[in-house]
C-alpha cells in the first residue's frame, strides 16, 4: 500500500473520528486547559520577545511596502479559499476568488497590488475547518497550540488536510511538488507564513494592546474572540472591518 493511500486511510479515520466527538463536545469545553494555559504563557513570551518588536519595526516602514506585503499574502490565501468555495457549493464565490486570483497575480504583479477589489470581486477567506462548520460538523473542544495560538479539534484537523490535500501553495513549496512547472521550497512557505503573522500583528498593535489591559483573564478573552471570530466566519457574517481584527486563526 502506498504511502498516498495510508495518508487518505489515516485523514478519513480522523474525520470520522471529528464527527463522533464533536456530536458531543463543545468548543467552551477544553481538551487540557492546563496544558493550553501553558502554552499560551509560551505564545506571550513568544509575542514579546520576538513578533512584537519585528511588528513594531514593520509599522515603521513605508504604507506602500505594508500594503503590498498584506496584498502579497492574501492573494497567496486564496489558493486555499477556492477549494472550499467549491466544496461548500459557493460557485460564485469560488469564481470571484480564482478570477481576484488571476486579476491580483497579474495586473496586480504577482499580489502586490489589490486591482480585483476595484473590479469588485469578493476574497472572502476560507479553510477546511469553515467548510467541515458549514456542513454542522461542530467544533469540538477548544485548545492552544505553541506559536500557532488558539484552535478546535474541528480546526486543526481542517488545517492539516488544508495543508497536505487542498493549498496548492503549501504542495508547491512546503511538500515541494511540481504544479504546471512552477516550485518552491519550505522556505517559501514559512516565509509567507510569518509575513503573514507579522503583518497581522503590526495591523492589530492597539487592538492587541487593549485586550491585554481590559482583560481580567487574558487567555479567556482571546479563546472567545476565536471562537466568535470562527463562528462568523463559518456563518460568513464577517465583514472587513472584522476581519481586520479577527484572523486569530492566522
């Protein structure tokens, strides 16, 4: 039997595994919430010794440059919304994605730009994850995972067959597979993912700011924004603005 074949075999058993449990655990429910406490504690320290001040500098940096690199990586995020768009039936919203897709990598050189918002076509933000939730596969319980953050056993499952079946940035460069002469390498795919993180942070510096000085129970505060932040967005009731804020699952 084939490694390809054993990995299917292996993801199906984890769906169903995800479906059996989720009939009866919620998300408010966590899995090991001392280990998760943990975990987070590590993720601060993380935050603070390295992506805050890599954040603080990337502010400091010209508006053009900022937004090229925010435009850069959405773009790169929608290779990932198509396939659910399709797998959610969301023809149309699969159709503006691929089209802001084609539209931003061109026009837009290779992402830099956002042209496709001009043209009014819609990159609305999906994964495995949302599309399982879309279906009534419920979350599961809620845990943390280092340098990664907050999730569900819904969600982490979703993001490792996101990562191995449906991205095909994550197959060009990270599983290093050809796709129509175009490659890469892991270090492609860490390097987007961490522009990623930092861009998100450097936009979110206040937001981040004011959680921590309003929260009574910090780790508490940051697992309801994610799961109301997933819930909107499964439900596909964020809009911009929420998003800007909202990407906890970065």
């Amino acid at each position: 039997m084939g490694i390809k074949k054993i990995q299917i075999i292996f993801y199906s058993i984890l769906l169903n595994f995800l479906l059996v449990v989720s009939a009866n655990a919620e998300a408010e429910k966590e899995c090991f919430e001392k280990i998760s406490r943990g975990i987070f504690k590590f993720n601060q320290g993380f935050d603070n010794i390295i992506l805050e001040p890599v954040a603080t500098a990337y502010n400091k940096l010209p508006e053009p440059i900022r937004n090229g690199t925010g435009n850069f990586t959405s773009n790169i995020a929608t290779l990932l919304s198509i396939p659910n768009h399709l797998l959610q039936g969301e023809l149309r919203l699969a159709g503006h994605a691929t089209s802001s897709f084609v539209v931003n990598s061109t026009i837009g050189v290779l992402g830099l730009g956002n042209p496709a918002a001009a043209l009014g076509l819609e990159n609305q933000k999906e994964d495995l994850g949302q599309t399982l939730g879309a279906y009534g596969v419920k979350s599961g319980c809620y845990f943390v995972l280092p340098i990664l953050g907050p999730t569900t056993l819904r969600d982490s499952i979703g993001m490792v067959v996101d990562n191995n079946y449906l991205d095909a940035f994550a197959k060009v460069t990270w599983h290093e597979k050809e796709i129509k002469s175009m490659s890469g390498s892991k270090l492609d795919f860490v390097g987007v993912k961490a522009a990623t993180a930092v861009d998100f942070r450097g936009d979110n510096m206040l937001n981040f700011e004011s959680l921590e000085k309003n929260s009574i129970d910090l780790y508490a505060a940051t697992k309801s924004l994610y799961l109301q932040d997933r819930s909107k967005k499964i439900k596909n009731t964020s809009s911009s603005d929420d998003d800007s804020w909202g990407d906890l699952d970065k």
